[in-house]
C-alpha cells in the first residue's frame, strides 16, 4: 500500500502527533458514544508501550474556527482517557508558545491531548503557518484518522512534509481501513458483485463508473434506482428521482453493457402513496410503479434476484441501502440483503460493508459482527472506493 505502519515505526523516546479521530457525539458535556475514541486506543497502547509520549490531536464538532468554544472542548475526551487509566492532560490551546512548553515537559508514557483542532480556521484552511506550528509539537507523526483522510486538512495532510519520511506511519485502525478497501479496488477474489444504494445517482457517480468493468455485476437498489428505471421509459409513479440526471443514467447503463458489467435494477417494489412509517405498503406485479404511488423499498423478486448474485460471489462491496429501512414496512430489502452478505461470508466470500447507512443496516440486521470489514469511514471510504485520492492517505505514501 505504500506507506509504514506504525508497527515498524521506532518512537523510543520521541514525541509523536497522533491525528486520532476523537469527533464523538456530546450531550450536556458527556460523551455519549465512545466508539471512535476506543478504535484508536490500540495505536495509542503501542506508541506508549514503545517509550514515546504522545501529542494526540482531533476535531470535534463544528465550531465557528474563531477561539475556544465550551461546548466543543476536547475536555470530555481528556475525561474520558484519564478514567481508562491514561496518564494525560488537556493542553492550554491547539497551537503557540504556551502549548509547545506543556509538550516539551512531556515524559515516556504520557499524553497531551490538544484542544480541538477546528477552534482555529488554519486546521480547515490548512494554513502552512499553522500545520507548521502543530509539526513543532513532535519529532514523529502517526495518522489514525481515515474518517478524516479525505479531507485537505493542516492535521491530515499539511503538517506531514514537515516530519522525515521514516517518522511518518499510519496508525493501526488507518491500516486496517486501507487494506479492506485496497482489497476490494486493487486485488478483489472475482466474482466481485458490488451493491449500490441510497437516494441519489449523483452520489455515486464515481462509484458506479469505477466499478464498470472491474465487477461482475452492479446490483443497484434505492431511490436512485428510480432514475435508472425512468431512463429506460419505464413507469415510476412519484418515486424520488433526479430529472436532470436521466442522460447520465442512460450513459451508464450503455457503459455498463460495453464493459461486460451487468447493471442490474430492481424487478418489483415496495410502493406506498406518501412517505410515511404507516402508509399502507403493497408489492408492484412488475416493474412498473402506479401513477399515484411511490417506491420505498425493493421488492421479493428483486430480493430473490439480487441474492442468486451474491450467493455466486468470491468478493463482495455494499454502499448504500435498498430502501427506507428505518421503516420496518420498508426495511425487509435492505435486511435481507445484510443477510444474504452474513451468509456469504460463512460460505469463505469476503464482504466488505462501506460507510453511512449501510453500517447502519448491518447493525440493524445484527450482523455487523459477521462482515469481513466495515468501514466506518463514510465519505472518505466514499472517496477511495470511487478511486479519488485522499490528501491524508497521499501524505504518509509521499
């Protein structure tokens, strides 16, 4: 993949950045959800077990980028880690004279978790003179943030070319994120059958033609299937579509046919007349969806369909859900995909389950456990799967 690994990095006696993804949801000051905290902490140990100190560094939130703001302070985190055992403490600032000091008195062991990186607009902006200042902080610098790795950011990509290049890893949640995803883009076990969903082709322009020609079949489901389906003439009652999308649908699916990739859309739907978790659902006798109705979900033909490909895969990717699962009349193609995905992973395919509502939908299902790997990178695995280079990947393989 091109890059180190933080496990081959030498850290005895150094200070090292680690850009961590510490952005965790708060109510009234207290974190709600410590997921993301705890998917770093395996970096964290080894840096620590391997005699550095640590600046640890993060967004959180939205803050106007103008100052320290109460509600978006790293204080909670700080909290957090001190009550796992940690031996840390909240810095004064992000930047400046009276941070530096407060890192340079750090010893072995100990940690230094800065105030939340987005109190300064350089972060976002990624400002030379401040991704310089962040790089004063260490003599070594570890990325563990791939939820971040997407975006242009002084912590993520600009601070780096500052660090030499054998102090420069990423950390382990990095690696295993880019190695899933390098699986599925780089080296995928064929058949490779890709299942895309969601509300907007727009959203996955990239993402569908990326795959053209590398999968074996496109199995789209969602309200973007609408498009698709209105594209060929048919018939979408008041289904979601993007009117001005229809010549690029049209366009993919021509694409599709030249590159041998089956592009495959729904048979039947699950059709009710508005948008609500107690309108009554029905199921459609063909493709077609009534004038005076709408499409929420796949229907059991399609279900039965799509499942025959992917029980006929070695590799599989899903991004994106079949319906409005978070109605349970709405939900049952959706689940019974994230099904037929568990089910194939116990008979030897690797799945790989991308970003937002489809993690959701695997959590929701109960089988989040059994996938291969699933990513929690949202748009960054987005990005990469649609073959976009992220600015904090490019910056450790520089």
């Amino acid at each position: 993949m091109g890059f180190t690994s933080v496990r081959d990095l030498d850290v005895k006696g150094l200070r090292v950045f680690l850009r961590a993804d510490l952005n965790v949801p708060l109510k009234e000051g207290r974190i709600t959800d410590a997921t993301r905290i705890k998917e770093t902490l395996p970096t964290l140990r080894a840096l620590l077990e391997k005699g550095a100190s640590v600046v640890m560094a993060s967004h959180l939130g939205r803050p106007k980028g103008e100052g320290f703001e109460e509600a978006y302070s790293a204080r909670p985190v700080a909290e957090w880690l001190k009550a796992e055992g940690f031996d840390v403490r909240l810095a004064s600032g992000v930047i400046g004279g009276a941070v530096e000091a407060e890192a340079a008195t750090l010893k072995a062991g100990q940690i230094l978790l800065l105030e939340n990186l987005r109190f300064d607009k350089g972060e976002t902006k990624n400002k030379p003179e401040f991704a310089e200042a962040l790089a004063k902080l260490a003599q070594a610098y570890v990325n563990d943030a791939f939820g971040a790795a997407h975006r242009a950011h002084a912590s993520v990509s600009g601070m780096v070319a500052h660090f030499p290049k054998d102090k420069v890893a990423a950390g382990f949640l990095m690696e295993k994120e880019l190695t899933a995803l390098g699986r599925i883009m780089h080296h995928p076990e064929q058949p490779l059958v890709v299942i895309f969903g969601g509300a907007k082709v727009s959203d996955k322009i990239e993402l569908i033609q990326n795959f053209l020609g590398r999968a074996q079949a496109i199995l789209i489901g969602g309200g973007m299937s609408f498009t698709f389906l209105k594209a060929q003439g048919i018939e979408i009652g008041k289904s979601l579509c993007e009117e001005d999308k229809l010549d690029l649908a049209k366009d993919l699916l021509l694409q599709a046919q030249a590159k041998g990739t089956k592009l495959m859309l729904p048979v039947d739907h699950v059709v009710a007349a508005e948008f609500k978790a107690d309108a009554e659902a029905a199921i459609t006798d063909d493709v077609a969806v009534p004038a005076d109705k709408m499409g929420l979900d796949i229907g059991p033909e399609s279900v039965a369909l799509y499942s025959a490909e992917i029980r006929g895969a070695k590799t599989l990717l899903w991004n994106g859900p079949m319906g409005v699962f978070e109605m349970s009349a709405f939900a049952s193609g959706t689940l019974s995909v994230a099904e037929e995905l568990a089910a194939a992973v116990k008979g030897g395919a690797y799945v790989l389950v991308g970003g937002g509502d489809s993690v959701a939908a695997v959590n929701q299902a109960g089988v989040a456990a059994q996938m291969s790997h699933v990513s929690t990178g949202g748009g960054a695995s987005l990005e990469f799967l649609s073959g976009l280079e992220l600015p904090g990947v490019a910056a450790l393989q520089r």
